[in-house]
C-alpha cells in the first residue's frame, strides 16, 4: 500500500515564506515524476511545479522565481519552497506521485493535501 502524505501548510503574512514536504511511503520501486497542485476556494486544481526523477522541473508563470521544487529520491519526498507569497497562493496543495512502481504495478497517487493561507 502507497500512501502520499503532504506537511508543511499553515498560515503566514504576505511576503513571507513555507516549506512543504510530501513523502510518499510503502513498498516503492521508483516513482517518476512528484507534482504539487493547488486549489483556491471556487476555482479549479492547477499544476503548481513539476520535478522529474532526473530532476527537471518545471513552474507555472505565475509561481516562477518564487517557488522551488526540490526533491530527494532515496527518501521518495518532495519539497516545495514557497517564497514572498502573496495573498493569491492560497489554497489547499497537494501532492502528486506519478508514475509509482510498486511490486508489480505502475499507478499514480494523490494526497489529501495541506492549507495554505497567505494573509494580506
């Protein structure tokens, strides 16, 4: 059994900073690509930044040189430095684990994801 299990969430002022973690946990082979998505209040989950098992990442433009995706492959856990954060980056975040290769399987995982709330 794989579980994804995000941390790191909570609240903080305008222009400051979180760190969020995401470890993916259980019999795990490899996993390819860790995602983070958000979702606002009323508005659809988008993709946040993207980092591959090679470590190629990826950002969407509205989170480019604030945002870094890092990741540690021994531990299967992701991170997402969020800096100057701005009252539109909250959301609740989550993590995504594509690509898992458990025993005899390869499926993607969700998880539950954290709070994020930037105060103005």
């Amino acid at each position: 059994q794989v579980q994804v299990v995000e941390s790191g969430g909570g609240l903080v002022q305008a222009g400051g900073s979180l760190r969020l973690s995401c470890a993916a946990s259980g019999r795990i082979f490899s996993i390819n690509f860790m995602d983070w998505y958000r979702q606002a209040p009323e508005k659809q989950r988008e993709l946040v930044a993207r980092i591959t098992s090679g470590g190629s990442t990826n950002y969407a433009d509205s989170v480019k040189g604030r945002f870094t995706i890092s990741r540690d492959n021994a531990k299967n856990t992701v991170y997402l430095q969020m800096n100057n954060l701005k009252p539109e980056d909250t959301a609740v975040y989550y993590c995504y684990a594509g690509g898992v290769v458990s025993g005899f399987t390869t499926r993607d995982y969700w998880g539950k994801g954290t709070l994020v709330t930037v105060s103005s």
